[in-house]
C-alpha cells in the first residue's frame, strides 16, 4: 500500500504539497538525510518516489524546508543507493543528517 500526502499548494497549479509523505509499510530503521536542491511539495515528491522503490522501504518524508528525507527500510539501506535514487531524481545527497 502507498499512501502520498501533500497539505497545501506551493506552485500554484493545487498540485505541489508539502512534508510529502509516501508511506509503505512504517516498520524497521530509520534514518535522516540532508538533500540539496528540493524547493517544493514537487521536489518533495520526487526524491520521496524514487527513495519508496528500493528494496526494503517502508516510509519516506521528504521536507523541503529543511532539506531532510527520514526514510524507514526493513534493513539499513546502503547509502550509496539511497544517493543513487536522489541523484536519480534531479537532486544532490549531502549525507546523513
């Protein structure tokens, strides 16, 4: 089950949220990572969906306003590969928060 959430409108088409959220499955490790570029509910979005599809992702709450991603996996996710989705996104990892 994936569930989005954006609360409010930040590029004037009511289609932008903020704090988004893609919620899986909420169990597991939890870990905070500070990324570069997000502006947006959009930004937020895209980093969230391209973290949600590694393997072992449970939760993703990407905050713009302070650039942190807390994401929940079964696992430890590898960081590498958590840079991979984000880069994949259009945006930069800085590394863990």
């Amino acid at each position: 089950m994936t569930t989005e959430t954006n609360s409010g409108s930040c590029c004037g088409s009511g289609s932008c949220g903020s704090d988004t959220t893609v919620d899986v499955q909420s169990v597991g490790v939890t870990a905070v990572y500070k990324v570069s570029g997000m502006t947006c509910g959009h930004c937020e979005g895209a980093v969230s969906q391209e973290i949600s599809t590694l393997d072992g992702v449970t939760a993703v709450t990407a905050v713009a306003k302070s650039g942190e991603v807390t994401v929940t996996s079964a696992t430890p996710l590898d960081e590498g590969a958590v840079r991979a989705a984000v880069d994949e996104a259009g945006y930069e990892l800085v590394g863990r928060a």
